[in-house]
C-alpha cells in the first residue's frame, strides 16, 4: 500500500528538528528557501541543542520530534540532520 500525503501549500506550517547530531552551522538559508515557498517553519528545541555530539540528550530528541507528530498543525517535519543518535531515542 502506498500512502501519498497531500502537498505542501503556501502558509503550511513545517517543522524542523534535529533527531541525532548537532548542527555544525546556523540553518538560515533552509529556513529562508521554505519562507520564500510560503510556508511557515517552527523551529525544534534540538536545533539549538548540544549535548556531547548529539542536538540534545536522547530524550530531549524525542520529545521534539513526537511534540512534532502529534501536532496536527505540522503538516511537515524536516530531519536537519541524522545518523546513529536518531536510533538511540
């Protein structure tokens, strides 16, 4: 079974966070190219977040994500960055 979810439109919002390592630079261009697409970013707690090499402890990763997931407003969610500590939440 395929599921398709709907497009992207102009004024929806999406969201970003970090579910493994830290973000070595400031997003500002990403964030800047989904404005110009109408959209509205919300940024997570772990895109800010350090905590040895990961955007956060384990349980702050999965906090920001499932904050994500459960709001139905987020009609998105962009993983700025992956790799091993996604698995360790």
């Amino acid at each position: 079974m395929n599921i398709q979810p709907p497009y992207l439109k102009p004024g929806d919002k999406v969201a970003i966070t970090c579910p493994a390592k830290k973000l070595p630079h400031a997003m500002t261009d990403a964030i800047l190219l989904l404005e110009s697409w109408g959209l509205e970013v919300v940024l997570g707690e772990t895109v800010t977040a350090s905590y040895n090499q990961f955007a956060g402890d384990d349980a702050l990763r999965a906090a920001d994500l499932q904050r994500f997931i459960k709001d139905d407003s987020i009609k998105a969610i962009f993983a700025a960055r992956g790799g091993y500590g996604t698995i360790r939440m």
